[in-house]
C-alpha cells in the first residue's frame, strides 16, 4: 500500500515546524513499513484499528539548511491507504497542538480524527474515552 500523501505537498505554511536531523526522516521511512506490514497482518483478526500517536507534534518538519518539510508520523499515517478506523493524536504544546489541528483540518478532513491537546497527568483518562477496550481474544 502506498502513501496517499507526498512531502512534496506540504509547504512552509507559516506554523510551527520542528527542526530535525537526517535520521528523523529515515525513521518515519521504518515507522510507515512498520505500521503497514503491522496493520496488514491485523487486518481481518480485529473489529476495529486505531491509532495512537502521545507525543503527535505539530505533524510536519523542516530539513537542515534548505528548510526541506516532510511529514511527521501523524500526517504520513493518516495519508497512508491503511484500514485505521480512527487517529488519536495527543500534544501537549499549545503552538504545535494548533499547527496540527490546522493541518489535519486542511489535508485530513475525510478521516476519523481525534485531537487531544492535554497534560500527561490527564492524558491516560482522556483516551480511554476514544479508544474502546479489546474485545475478549483480540
């Protein structure tokens, strides 16, 4: 399955954006191989796939000194063609919580989105409202 998204449609839209290194970008490359191969093997066995991403960010990142932007996890989660049933994306920075609710807004507005912007002291209870307990054998 293929990425529905590409890096190449995000542009410097004037919210907050992390500054990484090479490596985040090859690591979002495992992340997206990982949850492909991970979700095509639950694929059948389960009523329901959601993810949860604790520590979401502001969804895009900026590339060393020609300011490239790529998509963080949310962002190239949400634009994979994968069977996630919702996304629970949680941030507790009030700058990158609105960078990331703008941007799920404009590119994800067809997908069952979920924003938390919380503390980790009150972060455990607020998903437990989005995200239904394992039904018996899954």
């Amino acid at each position: 399955m293929t990425s529905a998204s590409s890096s190449n449609k995000y542009t410097d839209d004037g919210f907050s954006l992390s500054v990484v290194e090479p490596w985040v970008k090859q690591q979002g490359q495992i992340i997206r191989q990982y949850l492909t191969s991970f979700v095509n093997h639950l694929q059948g066995k389960v009523d329901q796939i959601i993810l949860v991403d604790l520590v979401a960010g502001s969804g895009l990142y900026s590339l060393g000194a020609n300011r490239e932007i790529f998509e963080g996890v949310p962002l190239m989660a949400l634009g994979l063609d994968l069977p996630f049933s919702k996304f629970v994306l949680c941030e507790n920075d009030p700058e990158q919580y609105k960078a990331l609710k703008i941007r799920v807004n404009r590119y994800f507005k067809n997908k069952n989105v979920v924003l938390l912007e919380s503390n980790w002291d009150e972060l455990a209870a607020r998903i437990n409202l989005y995200v239904p307990p394992s039904k018996e054998n899954f």
